[in-house]
C-alpha cells in the first residue's frame, strides 16, 4: 500500500438538523485524479468543506497517519492538503509573482517575514511555467482572465507543496481550450500528488478522470472507473433524472421568454 | 528587483534626512520655546497615529481605543516622574497632601527608570497580545472590534478616576525633572522636543519597512480576505496580533513622551474622546499610506490649537465637518488627493 492517502470514513455533516452528508467513505491514493460527481445539492462541496475543516463533522477524516477532524482550517493546510474554491480567491490587488510568494510563506520562518522578497524562489519559477503564467508573473491578480486566475490558484496550492488538491468545480465559466489546458494540467502535476476534482463538467471528467464517485443526496451512489460508473443503472436514473429536470427548466426559460 | 529595492532604501534615507534637518535642525531656530514644546505634543500624537496607520490602514482594525496604550506609557512614565522627584525611598508630595502619605507596592518597580522604561515596552505588549489573540482568534471584526476597543479605553478611564493612589480625577502632575535634568530648563525641553522627534522617525522607518516585506502584503492580505488567507496556512488572529502591538507600543511610547512634555496626565487624555482623537488625524491624513497618517496628526493638533485660540468654541464643529468631508469625498484621505488629481487629468487625453 503507498504511504499517502487520503481516507475519510463514515462522514456526517449536519447543518441545524439538516443532514447534508451521511456515511460518507472514500479512500484517494497518491498518484490518483479522483472525480467528485453528483447532482446539485448531493453534497460534494460540503464533503470538501469538511476535509479541510471548514465545517464540523462527525467520522472520521485521516490522511495518512494524521486525523484530521477537530484541526483547524490553517493546521490541516500545512498538513499539505490545499484547496481552491468555486469562484477563484486570488488576491487581485497582488500581482501573480506576490499572490505566488504569499503562498509559500508557510514554509517560512516568521523572522524572514519582516524581509523583503528580493529574488524569486526556485519552487515559485517552477510552479509559473507549470501553470503558464510566466509571461504574467507582474501582472495584478485582478487583471488576469478567468481561466488564468483558476491556475494560478492551482500554481498557490504547488508552491505551498499541498500533498492533497481538493479542487471545486476548477473549469466552470471556462472556454473549451481553457478547459483542455486545465485537464492537461492537472495530469502533468498528478503522479506525486492526490487530486480531488468536484465538477459537473461530464465531459472534462471523461477526458481526465481516473476514477470516479459519485454523491447523490449526501451519499455514495457509486465508484470506479468511469466507464464502471457510466455503466451502474442507479448513476444514469441519477442523472436522467437531473438532465430531464434540467430538461424541463430550460423550457420553462424560454416560455417566459417567448411570453 | 534588487537595484529596485535599492533605489528605494535612498529614497527613505533621503526622507528621515529631510526629516531630520527640518524637526532637529529648522525647527527649533524657528520657533519659540511655546511653540516648540506644541510641536513636541503634537508629535507625541504622531507617534500614536504611526500605530493607528499599521493596525487600521493596512491591517482594516479599527483601533478606537489607542487611549488606553497611549495612558498606559503615560501613567508609567508620570509614576517614575513622581518618584524620582520625590528623591529615594521618597514619596510622592500628592500622596502625602491628599492621602495617608503611604506608597502602594505597586509603585515600586517605577523606581528604577531602566525599568519604567522596559514596562513601558512590556506593558502594552502583553495587554494588546493578551487581548489582542482573545479577540481576533474569536474572528471577531469590523464594527465588532471598534466597539470593543473604545469600551476599553472608557472603562480604562472611569477606573482611572477611581484611583485616588494614581491621582483620580486629577492625574498626574507637577513634575520637576527627567531622568534627572530639571523640566524648567529650556535646553532640556528641546532635548526633549529632539527625543520625541528621533522616536517619531525611527517608528516610521519601522513602518516603512514592514510595509514593504512580506509580513505588510500578508497583512494586506487578511485585510481583504481573511478566509483565503486561512488556506495558505496562516493563522489570520497571529498576523493581525502583530500588527496590534506594534501600534500599542507606539501609543504607549507616545504617552510616555507626552508626560515630560506637557507636565500632566489625567483620566481625561486617555478616554474615549482623545481615543477619536487619534483616529480622526489618520483618516484625514490617508491610513494606509506611509506619511498620511503622521502628517494627518501633525496638521489636525495644529489647526485645534490654532482654531481653538482664535474661535474657542469652534474646533468641534470644524473637526466635525473635516472628518465628513474627508471620509464621504476623499475615503483614501487627503494622501489620496495626488492620485486623485492624477487621475483626473488623465482622463481627458483617455477619452
């Protein structure tokens, strides 16, 4: 068995009575890109939440040896599990080269911090040309496009050295090529890492999946390959059943408009 | 980068120059001994605005209470006054004239004016990290924490005037020497006037500093987004503590110029409207830059003392409307105004 996983068992979460995950397992080897898939509400944000210590939970959490339940938001990251959120949360007032530094800081002593940067640090040059920023290191965060902005958030979590990549929806809003880019990203860093990808992009996790599990309702409908999951009858009434709902939605819209 | 970081080293080392010809040199030829000794005050107000600039401008706490550092250093140095005027193992004349002539244990460490001098450090840097950590790793902010700090500065001067051992409502004063040079002495009052001047510059170097290291971009940083800081491994409540007590040992530096300066203090320099004070000089001058805030202290003491002389029921009004039309027009402070117009004339060639 490798040294690093991640392994999560029987998870609850509960919001004021509100039990929005439930005996919720999963088990992500180093090296895998796992997939976090499911209809709206099923709970994948929520599980991520709960990993990196954003909300209570009950179960238990451990990666490697380490329980990670009752840690705070700060410990469980210099554990080396990094995230990145729905809408990019870069610091747009810093430049690309300043929201990398700030980044690396954890690995810092707090003496340094009264210095002044002076050179870039070789992880820092590293992670700009494996995110393709390079050219845009002086560039203001805020001036970044969309999908610039979502890999510099994945270059931050390179240079802070996160063990673990918990990614939420990382290619939404973004362009066909942005999202191919993305993919290719993901699996060029991969191998030394365990990366978490929630996204309701189907296609995108067909391109780049190596496995997959699927949330419905708070639970674990199912898990493998994609093709296992593609196959299990219970993921496609899941999914039939959201795509006629969506179905339905979209008709709705353009009654309204029509009216 | 590095001839960058260079260039700006001279341009600072340009500036405590200039500062320092002008406070050290220009000004005491200048002005009279009463003016003089103004300045000095004004300054010691300065040095507390240098700190209110850090923890409000750069790292978003709103510092209503800096009185209470501030009565801290002043207090502190006023007892050691006292006492080294009462000469050893003497006491002070007020607790004899008012009191039952008995000197509380606690008086005692301000005997010694290396001590006074390291407690005058020490002090605040317990209390603001103390409360300091309670208060930010609670995650509490904004409006929340401004509250909290100026009911701090209001019970610290209600139980001020409750102490009759420190001088109640009266406070602290007639003191006759410094370390040891008579008070009365003009050439000891510019000694102090250069003290206080050399104090102020070194705390804006400190600043400028910290300013432009990492610690000024994460203090930034957990202004604007404290929650994604928390991702990057930071605890958000240790880099705001910091930043506190550096301004809490400014303040209190800053009271304890004050007290040789002006003869006195009393519950009535520390509570909350001397708090507002302090805060009103840094939003007018600019909070997040550098000089704003010392500028902004420096010019508000001087156009109360000039106004207050002129039209003595005037100033509260002015500083009013002041504080009004800088923070609806110029939220930036008037350190703002340069990029302002900048922006201004710009704008035509854009269009």
């Amino acid at each position: 068995m490798q040294k690093d996983y991640l392994q999560v068992r029987d998870l609850h979460v509960e919001f004021d009575g509100f039990v929005a995950v439930q005996k919720v397992d999963l088990t992500i080897f180093q090296g895998d890109l796992r997939f976090l898939i499911g209809p709206n509400g099923a709970g994948k944000t929520t599980v991520v939440d709960a990993i990196t210590g954003l909300v209570p939970s009950t179960g238990s959490i451990e990666y490697g040896s380490t329980r990670l339940n009752q840690l705070k938001v700060h410990q469980i990251v210099r554990l080396g599990i990094g995230r990145t959120f729905q809408t990019a949360s870069i610091f747009e007032q810093l430049t690309v080269l300043q929201n990398l530094d700030i980044a690396a800081g954890i690995h810092r002593t707090r003496r340094s911090l009264l210095r002044t940067r002076r050179e870039t640090a070789p992880q820092i040059e590293e992670a700009l040309e494996i995110i393709g920023l390079a050219d845009l290191r002086d560039r203001k965060g805020g001036e970044l496009a969309h999908g610039q902005r979502q890999w510099l958030e994945i270059g931050m979590l390179l240079v802070q050295d996160a063990k673990v990549l918990l990614l939420d929806e990382p290619v939404a809003g973004m362009s066909h090529d942005e999202r191919q880019a993305t993919g290719e990203l993901l699996q060029r860093i991969g191998p030394d890492r365990t990366i978490v990808v929630v996204e309701h992009d189907m296609d995108f996790m067909r391109s780049f999946a190596q496995s997959v599990t699927v949330l419905a309702q708070g639970s674990v409908l199912s898990e493998g390959t994609v093709a296992e999951v593609q196959s299990d009858p219970r993921v496609q009434e899941v999914y039939l059943g959201h795509a006629a709902t969506e179905a339905a939605r979209q008709a709705m819209a353009a009654d309204k408009e029509a009216i | 980068m590095i001839a960058l970081s260079r260039n700006e080293v001279a341009r600072m080392l340009m500036g405590v120059i200039l500062a320092a010809v002008i406070l050290l040199v220009l000004a005491p030829a200048v002005l009279s001994e009463f003016r003089l000794s103004l300045l000095a005050k004004f300054i010691c107000y300065a040095m507390v605005a240098v700190g209110i600039g850090l923890a409000w401008g750069k790292g978003g706490m709103l510092t209503l209470g800096q009185g209470v550092f501030f009565g801290l250093g002043a207090y502190m140095m006023a007892m050691h006054l006292k006492l080294s005027d009462a000469g050893p193992g003497g006491v002070p004349d007020f607790l004899t004239l008012y009191g039952d002539g008995q000197l509380p244990g606690w008086w005692l460490p301000f005997r010694s004016g290396g001590l006074t001098i390291v407690l005058i450090i020490v002090v605040p840097t317990l209390l603001a990290w103390g409360l300091g950590y309670a208060v930010f790793s609670r995650r509490v902010k904004g409006a929340y924490f401004a509250i909290l700090s100026q009911a701090l500065a209001a019970a610290f001067a209600i139980y001020l005037v409750g102490q009759t051992k420190i001088g109640g409502t009266n406070g602290l004063n007639g003191f006759r020497s410094f370390f040891g040079y008579r008070l009365a002495d003009p050439a000891n009052k510019q000694m102090l006037f250069t003290i206080a001047s050399v104090l102020l510059i070194v705390m804006v170097v400190v600043v400028w500093q910290l300013y432009r290291s990492r610690y000024g971009e994460l203090l930034v940083a957990v202004r604007d987004q404290e929650e994604r800081v928390r991702f990057l491994g930071y605890d958000p409540a240790q880099v705001k503590v910091f930043a506190y007590v550096v301004a809490a040992v400014m303040a209190s530096v800053g009271g304890a110029m004050f007290v040789p300066i002006v003869g006195i203090v009393s519950p009535s320099e520390v509570g909350v409207v001397p708090s507002i004070g302090f805060l009103i000089g840094v939003a007018i001058g600019g909070r997040a830059t550098l000089l704003g805030p010392v500028l902004g202290a420096l010019g508000v003491a001087y156009a109360e003392t000039t106004l207050s002389e002129n039209f003595p029921s005037f100033w509260t009004y002015f500083q009013g409307a002041l504080f009004i039309v800088v923070i609806a027009f110029l939220p930036g402070g008037l350190a703002s105004l340069g990029s302002l117009v900048r922006r201004l004339r710009r704008q035509p060639q854009e269009v």
